[in-house]
C-alpha cells in the first residue's frame, strides 16, 4: 500500500477495501461494513499491515523458489480478515490477475502461517480451486522444497487434502486485528526465522 498522509484509520480502511475486491465475494471482508468493530481493527491495519504483508511475502517467495523461474505463475499476497461465515483462513483468486492469495493472519498461528500459504500456492500453480491429483502433485512438491511432511495422494483423499497441511486455529480470530497477539510481534522481530533454510 502506498504510503500517503493519511491517518492509520483511514489508511486501513482502504486497505480493507481493497482486500475486499481481490476476495471471491465482497461479503467475505465484511468488517468494512462493520461500524462497530472496524474502528480499532482499521487503525492497527493502517500502523502494522506492511510488516504483516512482508511476512507473508517471505512465505510467497519461500514456495516459489520450490520451482524454476520459468515455472512461477503471477501471484500476489495479502493478509485480510476474513468473515467468520465463510469458515476459511485463505483463499486463492484464480480471477485476478496476478492471482491473488488472501491469508487471514488472525485465524492461524503464526507459526502455521507458511503451511497455509503453500495450500494456497498449490492452487495457484495448478490454476483450480479443486483439490484433485493435479493438486496433490503440486502441494507434494511444495511440501518436500519446505520440508513439510507430504500429503498421501491417493485419489479416496480429496477431503483431506482440503485440510493439508494442517494448521492450529487461534481461538480468537479478531484479537490479532485488534493488535492482541504478543505471538506474531516475537516472530516479526525475528525475521523469517520460522522459514526453512532453501538450498
Ligand atoms: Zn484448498
């Protein structure tokens, strides 16, 4: 996001909107309509979303380098909260162009966040939502470059595949929009520290 004079509110109210329209549905960022409890979520947006932004391009880059370079689609990362309805922590646009992947930071620990970030990746690479053999193949290769362990691709595990890798849910999604998460700024102070090491 462009750095502008605006106040930390409106900076991420912006934000919020423009997240919005890279979601698969308006309805799916839906704190923007939300007067009551977007005021201290868009002010803690506006002060500490590039730092959250850069970490999760750090696992975006993590999981390209699990390919060649001329085997890296366009894709573009963002952290966003999600609505609880939806029972999603990310999503992979496959409409937008680059493809965009939304994260909602709040809902998964951070040391997960790479796990689901490579989830996402896997649907990019293969350009479907589906989570099929094609999918499979792609999560699995992503999984041995990050040292994750692989998924069983047999083709009874569609259902599970959806789950994989797993990640542990926070028990409060909203309290890191509200800046209530100690845990995110330990690792944020140490850069990248939960990346594997990439050959
Ligand atoms: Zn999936």
């Amino acid at each position: 996001m462009p750095t502008t004079s605006a106040d930390p509110f409106t900076q991420g109210l912006d934000y919020l909107y423009k997240v919005r329209s890279l979601a698969l549905e308006p309805d799916m960022v839906h704190l923007v309509d939300d007067l009551t409890h977007r005021i201290p979520v868009c002010i803690w947006i506006g002060k500490h979303i590039e730092a959250v932004n850069a970490q999760l391009s750090a696992c975006l880059q993590a999981c390209r380098d699990c390919f060649h370079p001329w085997d890296q689609p366009a894709i573009q990362i963002f952290a966003a909260p999600l609505a609880q309805s939806f029972g999603i922590d990310a999503l992979c646009n496959l409409r937008t162009y680059p493809t965009t992947i939304l994260v909602d930071v709040g809902r998964i620990m951070t040391k997960d966040w790479l796990l689901v970030v490579a989830h996402e990746y896997a649907h990019a690479y293969v350009g479907s939502a589906g989570h099929h053999q094609q999918f499979a193949r792609s999560l699995s290769h992503l999984c041995l470059g990050l040292g994750i362990a692989t998924p069983l691709c047999s083709p009874a595990n569609e259902e599970s595949l959806r789950f994989y890798p797993h990640c542990s849910p926070t028990s409060d999604p909203l309290a890191f929009w509200r800046g209530e998460d100690r845990d995110w700024e330990g690792y944020a102070a140490n850069a990248h520290f939960f990346l594997p090491s990439i050959d």
